[in-house]
C-alpha cells in the first residue's frame, strides 16, 4: 500500500481512539470524584481501582489468545460498543437517582474487561498497518496523545462536572465511543496470517485457547532474550508504583506544599512526557531500538536518584526532575512497543502485548502491598533512590545480557526476525 494510503487508514481509526480514550478519562475523572463526594472514604477509592485493574491480571493471558484467533477490528467494536452501552446503563441509573456504591464497581469491572480485549488488540493490530520504520515514530504520536490526555481530561472533567449533571458527562463517552467504532467499521484491519499463510484465526474450543495461552508462554520462554527483558521490565511498575502513588504526601509532609503544589507535579511530568512524545514521533529513537530503551531507563534512574535527594526547600527541583522525568520515560515505552511491534510475529502479538500488560497491571499493587508500608519505615524518598538503583540495574543487565542487547538481531532460532515489514 502507498504511504498515502497506510497513513489515511491508520490515522482514521487513531483519531477515533483517541476520541473514545479521553472520553474514557471523563469518566474516570467524574466517577472518582462522586465517590469521593459520596463517601470520602479512602477504601472506597482503594476499591474501585481495584475493580479497574483486576481484568487486566486475570484475563491478559486467555485473552491475547482470543485477539490472536478472533478479528481484531470486531474485538474493538465489540469492545467500544459494550463500554458504551455500560455507561449508557450507568447514566441511566444516575438519571433515576439510583445509583449505589456497588454499581460503580461493577460498571469498572466490566467497562476493564473491555479494555483489557480492546489494547492488546489496537496495539497488535498497528504493526499490521504500519510500516516497521516508522512504528516508532507513531508509538511516539500515542505517547503524545496519552500526555494531552492526561492533562486536559481532568481539567476538561472538572469543568465539565461543574457545568452537568454526571449523567450529562458520562453521555459524553457515549459519544465518543461512536466516534470510535465508525471507523472500525469503514476501514479495514489485516487479519495477522501463519507462517503456513493461513488466516491466523483459528476453529477449535476451550481446549484449543487453552492450548494456545500455553503456546504463548512456551515462546516467551523459548526467546530467552525476550523473557528477560519482560520479566526484568516488571520491576519498573513494582519499585516506581509506590513512590509514584505517595508523592500527594511526600509534597505535604516533606516539602510543605498543598493541592497547588501536587497539581503542578503532574503538569510538569506529563509536560515532560508530552515533550518526549514530540521527541520520538520528530525522531523515532536510534536505529538500535534496544540503545533508545537503554538510554531512556538509564536516564530516569538518574532522575529517580535525584528526587531522593532533593532537600525540602528545594521543591522546584523536584519539579524540573519531573518534567525531565517525562522525556525518557516516553522514549522508554515508545520504543518497548515499536520493539515488540517490530519483532514477534503478527499471530503471536495478542499474547505477548496482553502478557506485558498482564506484568505491569499485577506489579504495581503487588509494589504497593510490599513497599508501601516499607515507606513508612525508610522514607519515600528512599524509595525513590531505590526505584533509581533498580532501573540503572536493570539497564545494566540489558546491557550485559547479549540474548538481550541483541534482541533486534536474534529472534527464537537465530536468523532474521520474522515480523513483516507491515503493509
């Protein structure tokens, strides 16, 4: 396909994502802030994120078999269109004053069973529409259109909640919900085919989605290399994810600051990550991808040692930290998923997308049972100087580790890597 061509098509169904992701974000801004009202109870909060993140652990593996074997463009109009219909419900029940506590987090729940289908499937279905030199560069577009969304949705959802009645911003993701699905619906998704060049969806029961899950993990563990990086990878959300979610009291208790001080904290980290996003959509990151992984963890390693220094009456350090913080941290993810994107075999990304994801979800609330109370005892601080001696460990053993400095080069079975070109 011409370069017009791959572009018009990817960038129509992009555009209707992204549309449908800050509508997302709408609603958890709304969600969590009636909770909040409702209950101002921390459990509650605690609980709902919770329902949010379980599908992810519990599902990713089965269900990057599914996204292997079923149409990837039907999984995310399915998935769109049932996240839609549950905020429809949930909208409904808020219009006849009835809504409970339970109800929101079933609606969680379900609304992330959704996405749990719906990620690995985009994001497996791009290296089939786009050319692998510039999978890069379009990792780096999401990593700028995830920033503008974290900044814009809770300024936009808390303007929007002052000016509507829940049920009017929920109807909102509704709408972008079919902004989302009438692309998908006009505009075609290569199915991934087997190296036999068959279609790689599959007949065949439970038996045989069993078999192939268990397909999956004999070929990450087959590429040692791969395996590696995914396991050591896990560490960043278990040693990052505490610090991360202690910062509000680290701004409180250490430097003395209020809401005002937590909100320019993530304005300066997402204004880093949105110059990151700029930077790798320009750039697309070394030739070696693994250099730009590397680099990019090293660097935030760096960083994270910083911000276990810094002294109280220096708070603006702590935020140029942070906005440095988001330049690599872009580069970092960006590139992981133009990696994977540009090296495991189209029919075999559902599984390995849905099992990073599966990593990181079960990680971080895995990070804060364990290091969360240990905060308490060395310091949050400390464990941001921790999370940085971690990362600089394990961009040393990237390093070290030929099976993974290599990855680009040695697939499973030596030889050139088997993922096309795109199309």
């Amino acid at each position: 396909m011409s370069a017009r061509g791959w572009k018009l098509r990817f960038s129509t169904i992009w555009t209707g994502q992204a549309f449908s992701l800050l509508g997302s974000a709408l609603v958890r801004f709304a969600l969590i802030w009636w909770l909040t009202e409702q209950t101002g109870s921390a459990a509650v909060l605690a609980t709902a994120s919770l329902m949010a993140s379980l599908p992810p652990i519990l599902l990713g593996p089965v269900v990057g078999t599914l996204v292997d074997r079923w149409p990837r463009r039907w999984i995310m109009v399915v998935a769109d269109g049932a996240i839609a219909l549950l905020t429809a419900v949930l909208s409904y029940l808020y219009w006849r004053g009835v809504v409970e506590t339970w109800h929101i987090y079933a609606i969680l729940f379900a609304r992330a069973i959704g996405t749990a289908f719906h990620d690995p499937a985009m994001t497996a279905s791009t290296s089939l529409m786009v050319p692998r030199k510039h999978l890069a560069r379009v990792a780096g577009i999401d990593q700028t259109r995830q920033a503008v969304t974290e900044m814009g949705g809770p300024v936009l959802g808390a303007l929007l909640v002052a000016l509507f009645p829940i049920q009017g911003v929920l109807a909102i993701d509704i709408v972008t919900a079919v902004l989302a699905i009438v692309p998908l619906l006009v505009t075609d998704i290569p199915q991934p085919v087997r190296v036999d060049g068959h279609d790689a969806t599959r007949s065949g029961g439970w038996q045989a989605v069993l078999r192939e899950t268990g397909d999956g993990f004999g070929y990450l563990w087959n590429w040692r290399g791969l395996f590696i990086m995914l396991v050591t990878i896990a560490l960043v959300p278990f040693v990052n994810s505490p610090a991360w979610a202690l910062i509000p009291l680290l701004v409180r208790d250490y430097f003395g600051g209020g809401p005002a001080e937590w909100s320019w904290f993530s304005v300066a980290r997402q204004a880093g990550i949105l110059v990151g996003g700029v930077l790798m959509t320009t750039w697309g990151g070394f030739r070696r991808k693994m250099v730009t992984m590397v680099g990019g963890l090293a660097i935030l390693g760096v960083v994270n040692l910083v911000r276990g220094v810094v002294p109280a009456n220096a708070y603006w350090l702590f935020l140029v930290a942070a906005f440095v913080s988001g330049t690599p941290a872009a580069m970092f993810f960006a590139t992981l998923k133009a990696l994977l994107q540009s090296t495991v075999p189209p029919e075999m990304q559902g599984r390995v997308f849905a099992t990073q994801n599966s990593l990181f979800w079960a990680m971080r609330p895995l990070g804060m049972a364990i290091l969360g109370p240990l905060a308490d005892v060395i310091g949050i601080r400390t464990l941001f100087f921790l999370s940085g001696i971690v990362f600089l460990l394990v961009a040393l053993t990237w390093s070290l580790t030929p099976s993974v400095r290599n990855i680009e080069r040695l697939p499973p079975g030596g030889g050139v890597p088997v993922a096309g070109e795109g199309v």
